[in-house]
C-alpha cells in the first residue's frame, strides 16, 4: 500500500492545496513546500488531461497528487488513473448507486470495471503487472459531497464498500440549500455535522477545503484528516497584492 493510501487509511492528518492553473512550474514548487497531496482541479477551468499529467510528472512523487474528475463517468475516471494519479475526487456524489458506480471504474475485474490499457501509470507498459497488482490497494477513492441531496442520502453512500473517503465541499454545499456563501448558517452547519456523524460511525475518512488556514483548523479539531487549504491562484494573488498594497501605502 502506498504511503498515501496508507496515512489516509490510519486517519493521520494530511495537509494538501489546490491546485486551478495548469503550470508545471507552478506545481513543482508548491510540491516542495512540505503538503502531504496535491487536490487537481481538474473539474472547473481549461486544464486538459494531458495538462495533469505535465504537472505529476512536475511533481515527480515529492507529494501525492489527486485528481478531482470532471463527473462521474467512466472515461474521466479512467484517464485520471491511466496519467499516474494516486487517487481521484469524483463531484456531486448524491447516492449510493453513483458511489458504485464510481468504485466500479476505479478498481480493476473482477472487483470493479476498470478499463486496462497502457499509459504512464503502468510505466508506459514496462511496470505492467507490478501497477495491476497494487493498484486496487493504493489508488484512493474519495467522493464529493456537496449537495444537500447527498446529505441526505449520506448514511447509504457512506456504507458503499470501496470508498476511502468522504471530502465536504461546503460551497456548492451551501448553495444548494439556497445559502451560497453561508457556511456559518446553522442549517449549513447542521448539515455538515450530519456527513461526519455518518462518516465516523464507518471509521471512514473526513476531508475539507478551505481558503485559509483559519478556515480549515476546526475542521481539524473535530477530526477531519484530510485537508487543502488555499489554492495556487489564490496564493499569487495575495502575494503580488501583498507587495502593491505595501509598496503604494
């Protein structure tokens, strides 16, 4: 089992960022800033597929680098895994049935329905049957929930054998009970609380995000192991409006 895999599954705190902006340069030195992961946005902006695969290769294995999927489907699913992902985000997990289905294109046969094919993950096909043999155990599965329907639903999703973690996103969280933004509403709050009772009654991994540091410590408090706090753009901007701000003033 990977160390990844590994830390996650004994619940140790995992310290990631988010990754928006395609660069490999960008990556590469953000992988040598002491995260635990690296979460790849590959669901909101124009990176490509093969842009992912610049900044693992950029990363070179100094961090775990997880992918977070366009939807759940089969074909994103499997070229995340195929380019070397150590794991995947799948979005808007709102049932059982899609929880499935998502551990169904990740595993291979006879577990799951993973396609087979050759790419970097299998070492351009040279590390073949050593990646088919550990692959089940250290490729990490973690869904998003992040819609109140989820909620919901999440005693059932929570139960889905295969499923490594359960990441919050309390954005489209919120906005989905028609409080975008609002995420120390009580109703937003309750809600949140509910998808840990239910993750910690299956001993299943709690993750989060985070803009700040502030945001993501109670997090931490109440048990929550896997975090990303801040993303690359976000740091950028700060940095540069930093140096405006203190220059001009």
């Amino acid at each position: 089992m990977s160390n990844f895999a590994n830390r996650l599954k004994q619940q140790e705190l995992l310290l990631g960022t988010m990754l928006t902006l395609p660069s490999p340069e960008i990556a590469e030195m953000i992988s040598k800033c002491g995260f635990d992961w690296l979460f790849l946005d590959g669901e909101h902006g124009p990176a490509s597929i093969l842009d992912w695969q610049r900044v693992m290769q950029a990363v070179s294995g100094r961090c775990a680098c997880v992918l977070r999927v366009p939807s759940c489907s089969e074909v994103h699913i499997k070229k995340a895994l195929d380019i070397g992902a150590d794991g995947i985000i799948v979005p808007m997990i709102n049932s059982a049935e899609q929880a499935q289905e998502a551990v169904a294109w990740t595993r291979y046969p006879p577990i799951g329905r993973r396609g087979i094919g050759l790419a970097r993950a299998h070492g351009y096909g040279l590390d073949f049957g050593d990646y088919m043999e550990r692959a089940t155990d250290e490729i990490v599965l973690i869904l998003q929930v992040e819609h109140i329907d989820a909620v919901d639903n999440i005693d059932a999703i929570a139960g889905v054998e295969g499923v490594d973690a359960i990441f919050v996103g309390p954005y489209d969280l919120s906005a989905s009970m028609g409080k975008t933004g609002q995420l120390d509403d009580a109703e937003v709050r309750a809600a949140i609380d509910r998808v840990g009772t239910a993750c910690r009654q299956k001993a299943l991994p709690l993750g989060y995000f985070g803009v700040t540091a502030e945001s993501v410590r109670p997090l931490i408090e109440d048990g929550y192991c896997l975090i990303c706090a801040g993303t690359d753009a976000d740091f950028v901007t700060r940095g540069a409006l930093k140096i405006v701000e203190s220059i001009k003033s």
